[in-house]
C-alpha cells in the first residue's frame, strides 16, 4: 500500500512499506531537467546533479562518498529531460542516517570554486566519452531534428560553451527557480513505517521558495532530416515518429505496439532485420513520453554498405505491420511479457521507489498492480493496429551518423 502525505510547503511524500526486505530506497525527486534550461545554460541541471556530491557545509566531498560507504548502502543521482532525481539504497537501520545526508546535500552544498573547477572537467570528460560513442550521440540528434530550437531537442549534457560559464552563483539561481517545494517529489520504498513520513517533514517540510513551477512551451514536432559525419565503422540511423504524452488514454496500447515492433527479441525488427538478413547487431525501438507530447523511435546500426537495405527493411516492416496488422499470438506474448516485467520489476525496492516518485511527480496518481494489468488486458487488436497506423505515417524525423553523412536513398 502506497501511503501519500504533502507537507505544508508542497513538498510531496510517497513512502511504500515492504516487510519481505531488509533495504530501503529513498529518492529525493525534482521536476526539472534540460527542458527548463535555454541556450545560455543548457547542460546546467545535470551540472548541478553532479555538484550535489562535492562538499556542503558539514561534509566534504570524500565524506558524502563515505557516509554511504561506512553502512554498506548506495548513493547516486540521474538528469533527464524533465526531472532530476537524488537517490539512495540502503539496509533499513540506516534509513534515517541516509535521509540526513540527502537532505544535507539537498540544502547545503556549497558549490566550492576549486570543486567547480574539478567537476567542470568531470563533466568535458563525460562528454568527450559521450561523443565517443555514437550510438548514443544519434538519439539526440534525432531529438534536436525533431524539435530545433525548443529545449527539448537540448543534450542533457549541455555543451562545453555552456559548461564554461557555470559557476556558484549560476547554481544557486537556478536552484532558486526550479527547486522549489511544488516541485520536490520524496519517495521511499522498502522496509520502513509510515511514521518516517514524519522524520521526512522534519527535514523536507519548511523550506520556502517565492517562486512557482515553470509553464512549459508545448514543442511541435517537425520531420527533419539531418545527418553527421563521423569516422565510424558503422553507421547509425535512428527514426522518429510523433507519440503520446505522459497519461495518455492509449498508452497501454503503444506499450504494446512498441514490444510487438522492436522492444524484444522476439520483436519484428530484431526478427527481420538481425535474425532474417543478418544487417545489424542492434536494431530496437523505444517509447519517450514526454508531459505534453512524445516520441517513438526506431534505431538500427549497420555498415555503410548496407543502410539503403536495413531502411528498407524497416520501412517494409512498418508497412506490413499496418497493412495486416499484429496476430492474435504477439497480443497475448507481448501482454504476458509485460505483466512479467512488471511484476520482476516489483521485486527491487529501488525499481519500486522510481516507479512511485515518477509517478507523483508527473501524474500525482498510482495506480495498483491490478489495475495495471486489467489496463493491459484491455488492450486488443484493433486498437493497437489503429494506433499503429496513426504513429506510422510519411511525417518522421531522422537522424544519421557515419563516415559519410549521406541518408538512406528511399528517405
């Protein structure tokens, strides 16, 4: 049973007991990410994720890392485009001990001018790795074709030019307008009473902000083609097609295309395209769902010899995927594989403690292990199939990376 509090301030509690365990996660979750930023500080929120773990007032940087050390637990933070998330994993005794570090790191970082430095090169060597591998760097390209200017076609990364200009009064403002309690989520999964929403207010229950949540800029979603060259031995092509936003009525039906299509590997893609013709090592597809709008995106990685086939395999199997529409058994394989992902998923307390604050966060609703599957069971034939034809259509967007920067011939 998920038990939910919000604090006088707004700040939302979301704490699930689980007696089976000895552990507990806590995530301290924060709705902002590389979209709230512009072309000025792109790159800012997960720089100041990073500064989170180098010094406050109390704790140098070694001694954050040693606080978790010293009891066996885990601690560590991600930025994405829409949220940032704090987080720990920890035996239960510890519980309290963690969620004091946390709230330290949360409100007294001191964002020191040497540490600044040091982490700024942290962050250029991330992203030297990050360019190094372009199977990655291709999905933000395909995120920058499909939405130009708009911040949510930014990296999360941010650039080096951006990095550059970051230091402790640039943190400290943009935690002023973005940290604010509206948008502070605390979620807690594991072994522990309700009586720690308690503790969690005493920590996370007070603190004030005179600003209020940002209202986002709904993006559109443009059809461009772009490619970059890049001395690779292979080349990298991703496809995007409009999607569904967070909460969307047919969610579960595109949770169940995207399986049928390229989320296994007994998906048609990975049928087709590696196990059939032998044209790529990797080839999937995957689901961003965004708070207003979303994407659906198809990667494939091949030889440069070989791209005109593997973009025409894949348009062929998307063709053939709305004309004849998906069989009766990859419905109920594809429905059986997501009831059983789900209910691994629920056997780790940080898995579960992710799901709940994710959930606060973007659609302040949670909904029980029953109602998803009966969700999922409702989900047919025909409405899958019309949502396949209504995703897949000529308005895609594309990105490549290569050794020559030329797209597929049939694009």
């Amino acid at each position: 049973m998920i038990k939910k509090y919000t604090c006088q301030n707004g700040v939302r509690i979301v704490l699930e007991n689980i007696p089976t365990v000895r552990s507990v996660a806590i995530g301290v979750w924060i709705g902002t990410g590389s979209r709230n930023e512009n072309n000025h500080n792109n790159g800012v929120s997960h720089f100041l994720e990073h500064m989170f773990f180098k010094g406050t007032v109390n704790r140098s940087a070694r001694e954050i890392a040693e606080s978790f050390d010293s009891i066996g637990g885990q601690v560590n933070a991600f930025t994405s485009k829409e949220y940032t998330c704090y987080y720990a994993k920890i035996l239960d005794e510890h519980s309290s001990f963690a969620l004091e570090v946390l709230s330290d790191m949360f409100f007294n970082s001191t964002f020191d001018e040497d540490e600044l430095k040091k982490e700024k090169n942290v962050v250029y060597e991330e992203i030297k790795m990050y360019e190094d591998t372009p199977d990655d760097i291709v999905h933000d390209l395909l995120s920058k074709a499909s939405y130009e200017s708009h911040p949510l076609g930014y990296p999360i990364l941010g650039t080096d030019k951006t990095l550059e200009t970051f230091n402790g009064d640039v943190l400290r403002q943009y935690m002023s307008e973005t940290y604010i309690p509206e948008n502070v989520v605390i979620s807690v999964a594991g072994n522990i009473e309700e009586d720690f929403i308690k503790e969690i207010e005493q920590y996370f229950g007070n603190f004030t902000s005179e600003h209020k949540p940002q209202h986002f800029e709904k993006p559109s979603f443009h059809p461009n083609r772009v490619s970059r060259k890049k001395d690779t031995e292979q080349v990298h092509l991703c496809i995007g097609y409009k999607g569904l936003q967070v909460g969307d009525k047919d969610i579960y039906n595109l949770i169940v295309l995207n399986n049928i299509l390229g989320g296994s590997m007994s998906s048609r893609l990975f049928q087709e395209v590696r196990e059939q013709r032998g044209l790529a090592y990797s080839v999937f597809s995957y689901h961003s769902s965004y708070q207003d709008n979303g994407m659906m995106t198809i990667y494939g990685g091949t030889g440069s010899n070989q791209l005109d086939l593997l973009f025409d395999t894949i348009q062929d199997t998307l063709k053939k995927l709305k004309n004849d529409g998906i069989t009766t058994k990859e419905l109920v394989n594809s429905k059986e594989q997501m009831k059983g992902n789900l209910m691994l998923s629920l056997e780790s307390t940080n898995s579960r403690m992710s799901r709940n604050g994710k959930n606060e966060l973007l659609l302040k609703q949670h909904r029980t292990l029953d109602e998803i599957i009966e969700k999922l069971n409702l989900v047919n034939e025909d409405s899958v199939n019309e949502l396949s034809n209504r995703i897949f259509n000529d308005e895609y967007s594309a990105a490549l990376i290569g050794p020559n920067n030329e797209l597929p011939k049939g694009m």
